[in-house]
C-alpha cells in the first residue's frame, strides 16, 4: 500500500478527462459572415409569408449572395450539377415575380425547398454519391443535419474572432433588444392585471406594439435562426465528407420474368378489350349504354396510375435482377413488351381526355394532365434506354427531364389558356356555362384579361346558375379581383407581374 500510494502523483488520484471543446477555425471575417446571415433571416422572417411573390425572389437570390462568400466562388461552380441546379434554382425564383397561380406557387416553394438544401450539401464533398442516385437524399440530408446542428459554437466563437474582449456595442445591441422584447411581452399582461396602470401606460403599450413588437419578434426568431444558419455555413465551408460503400442486392432474374410475363398478358387482354371502344365510335358505345363523355371520362385517372406501375415494376426489375443467364434475357424482352403496352395505354389515354376536353373544354387539371402524360411518355423512353443499356441509371435520364419538364410548364401561360378556351366555347355558344368564379379566384390574375372579354353587365347568375345573387355582375366581380391585385402589388414581398398586369387593366 505504501508503494502505491508514493507511485500517486502530488495531486492525488487522476481525474476522469473532460470533454474537448471543440476548436473552430474562425477569422475577424467570419464576424461579416456572420452579420451578413443574421441579414438573411432576418429577410426570411419577413419574406417568406403569404402570400408568396417577389419577397421569395429576393431571398433565393440573398441566399447565393450569402452562399458565394461562405463556400467560394471555386466551391459553387465547380461542379456541374452545383452549376445547373444553381440556375434552376434562380429561375424557379424568379417565376414567384411573374405569375400569381397558387399551385405553381406551392410546388415552386416545395422544388426550391428540396433543390436548395440538396445542392448545399453537395458543395464541400466531392466524394458524395452522385445525383442520380435515389440513396443520396438521405446521405445529403444527414450532412445538413450535422452542419446545422453539430456547429452551434462557431457563430459565438465568430464573435470574438481576432479579440481579446468581448464587443461592447454587440453587448449594448443584444441587451437593448432583449429588454424591448420582454418590455412588450410585460407591459400588456401588467395593463390588465391593473386598470389604472393600465390608463397610465395605453400610450407607450400602443407606442410599442405599433413600431417595435412586431419587428422585434420577427428579429428575435432571426437571431435564433442565424447559429443555425451560421453553423450549417461553416460546416460546407470546413466539413468533408465521406460516402460508405452500398452493395446492391440483386435476386433471379426468373422472378422479374415471371412477374412483367403476368403484366404483359393482363395488358394485352385489356388492350384488345378497350380497343373495340376506341375504334367502334360512338354507336358501338351507345349499344352498350354509354355516351361518348362518359367512356372518355371513365378510368383515365387508373390508366395513367397504372402507368406509374409499370415504370416502377420495370425498374425494379432491371434494377435487381441478375443479369447473367437466360432469364435475363426473356426479361429485358418481356420489360420492352410491357414499355410498348404502357404507350398504347398513355395513347389510350390522352384520347380519351380529348373527347373529355372537346365536350366540356380545358381546366387546370385537364391541361396539366396532358402536361403528366408528356413527362411520362419521356420517362417511358428513358426506361426503354434502360432495357436496352442495362448499364445506363433511369434516374440520370428521368431527374433532368423532371426538372426541365417542370420549368417548362413553369413557362406556359396555363391560365390564360384555360381562360381563352372557356371564354371563346361561351361566347360562341358552343358551352351554355361559363364558370367565371373558377376562373376569376381559383387560377391566377393571368385570366382577367380574357374574362374582360364579357359584357360587364351580364349577371353572373345567366352563365353559372341561380345560385349566384341576382345582382352580382362580371363587372364587379372583375372589379373585386382587380382590387385583390392592386393590394398584392401594394406589398414588395407579394408582388408579381401577373398581379401589376391585371391591376393596371380597366383604369
């Protein structure tokens, strides 16, 4: 014991090792940086509100102006999928300034949300899996989480980079701006737990709810977005990272041919039954019972989620099977069979939709249904490559035509169509309704100019029914979405120039 006891050192017994604190490798400049992303939330608190418009422009275009400083110009452009994705990106931003259709909106908010994350994640890692594989999502999305997360001690230590004491005028911003925000937190509970502190104060709580509350809850949600934000910046700027190895399980190829050799008769037989409709024209429908409308309406949406089917069965397939015997063979000749059937079933299809849109004319639904069956047409081409070249990825040639396919559709004046087709079927009397309140609320302000077109006079009760007050006119209808447009260009974050077009008509 005595032995032991002289080996201790002077101190006593060794102490458990703390946690290392991590060392971050901050310069005077990342204090701009860090400024300049406290900038950018504080504009994404503002912006991002509804209803969308310019306000979403700007700050797609103030995030590459954060992120080109952060990474490097080398870093941003260096890869060619950063530079496509970068100007995809700022294209789908700029189309929230052109058009006011909702449902562009939305999925052009949803696109960027998934684009933008995606391609930061990619900017520091070269070893990454490539875009056209699906397992990429996850290993991208893990990146970010650990650049957001992990990083939350490099916007402090930015702070007091190239200092040896802490700024005071930073200590005099934050405690001004905290005190604010709990003086308007407090100032109206105290107001009514006491009516005469309350009449001593109405003037300062209004004072302040009026010029600060607002804007120091949006400042307040910034500074607790920006170590986030700051964090995540740091990461792409100083993190590598490393991609595993992933083994793909692959089965017999007998399996697949059994399962496309099923889909294969089943849609023959389906085919040959469908076609007496195609071709037997409308007598051959009114044997049965059925109007040429009704079998034009009847299965078209199941036709094209079949379709869906097939390019998953057919990837499956190409995708696990071993490709090494004679199986494989019949496989890839029984997967070329199915693509064929699945054109004819598009074909089919598309006609129909046709009869449908000649007897009750276009909709949004109806042109961007034309618009799926394009994109699934291309899909089932690059699927046919695939059959062919089994080396070739699906995803390498269906991710580019997805993105292309959406900005071009981006770029069609859908509503104005729609409009121009409804107004002229009515005013020639080929349709006895007109739904001006579909047009006029649920497509954008590109529709006005069409429903101008109308006498302002006519009650809106002759041309969509008696449900309508007899009194309501196109005019003032027109008149009411016109005043909607003016108060969306009123606000810069909402403006478009769908919504500037449509307030400047009429004047």
């Amino acid at each position: 014991m005595d032995n032991m006891e002289k080996a201790l050192v002077p101190e006593g017994a060794a102490k458990p090792a703390r946690n290392v604190r991590k060392i971050y490798e901050v310069t005077p400049r990342s204090r701009l940086l860090q400024a300049a992303a406290l900038a950018f939330c504080l504009l994404l608190v503002n912006a991002l509100g509804w209803p969308w418009g310019a306000g979403n422009t700007v700050t797609v275009f103030a995030w590459y102006a954060l992120l080109l400083p952060a990474v490097g110009r080398e870093a941003l452009l260096r890869r060619r999928e950063s530079r496509v994705l970068l100007a995809y990106n700022l294209l789908l931003a700029v189309s929230f300034s052109l058009t006011s259709n909702p449902f562009f909106r939305l999925w052009n908010f949803l696109a960027l949300a998934l684009l933008i994350p995606l391609q930061a994640a990619s900017l520091p890692a070269w070893d990454l899996l490539p875009w056209w594989r699906p397992a990429m999502l996850k290993e991208r999305l893990e990146l970010l989480c650990r650049g957001a997360f992990c990083h939350l001690g490099a916007a402090p230590a930015a702070l007091s980079a190239g200092r040896e004491k802490k700024s005071v005028s930073l200590t005099v911003v934050l405690g001004s701006a905290a005190a604010l925000a709990l003086v308007s937190a407090l100032l109206p509970i105290l107001a009514s737990a006491d009516a005469l502190f309350a009449a001593a104060t109405r003037g300062l709580t209004e004072f302040i709810q009026l010029h600060f509350a607002r804007g120091l809850w949006k400042f307040f949600w910034a500074l607790v977005l920006t170590p986030f934000l700051f964090g995540l910046l740091y990461a792409l700027r100083h993190t590598p990272a490393r991609a595993g190895t992933h083994t793909l399980c692959t089965v017999d190829s007998a399996l697949f041919a059994i399962i496309l050799g099923a889909l294969d008769v089943l849609y023959l037989l389906f085919l040959a039954v469908q076609s007496a409709g195609l071709f037997g024209g409308p007598e051959y429908l009114a044997q049965r019972g059925l109007s040429y409308a009704e079998w034009a309406r009847s299965g078209f949406f199941q036709i094209v989620g079949v379709t869906i089917v097939n390019l998953a069965a057919l990837m499956a397939a190409l995708t696990f099977s071993q490709q090494e015997d004679r199986a494989w063979r019949v496989l890839r000749g029984l997967a070329a069979t199915l693509v064929g059937e699945s054109f004819i079933l598009l074909v089919s299809a598309a006609w129909r939709m046709t009869l449908y849109v000649s007897a009750y004319g276009l909709s949004f639904k109806r042109l961007m249904t034309y618009w799926g069956m394009v994109m699934m047409a291309l899909f089932l081409l690059a699927a046919l490559e695939k059959v062919w070249r089994p080396d070739r990825s699906f995803c390498r040639r269906a991710f580019p035509l997805a993105l292309a396919g959406w900005l071009v559709i981006n770029c069609i004046p859908v509503d104005y169509l729609i409009a121009k087709n409804q107004v002229d079927r009515y005013l020639s009397g080929e349709s006895p309704i007109l739904s001006v309140h579909y047009l006029a609320y649920s497509l954008s302000y590109d529709t006005l100019s069409q429903l101008a077109r109308l006498d302002p006079e006519l009650p809106l009760a002759v041309c969509e029914g008696d449900w309508w007050d007899s009194q309501k006119t196109a005019g003032s209808l027109l008149e009411s979405r016109r005043q909607q447009a003016r108060a969306d260009c009123a606000d810069w974050r909402s403006w478009n120039l769908s919504a500037c077009l449509a307030a400047g008509q009429g004047r």
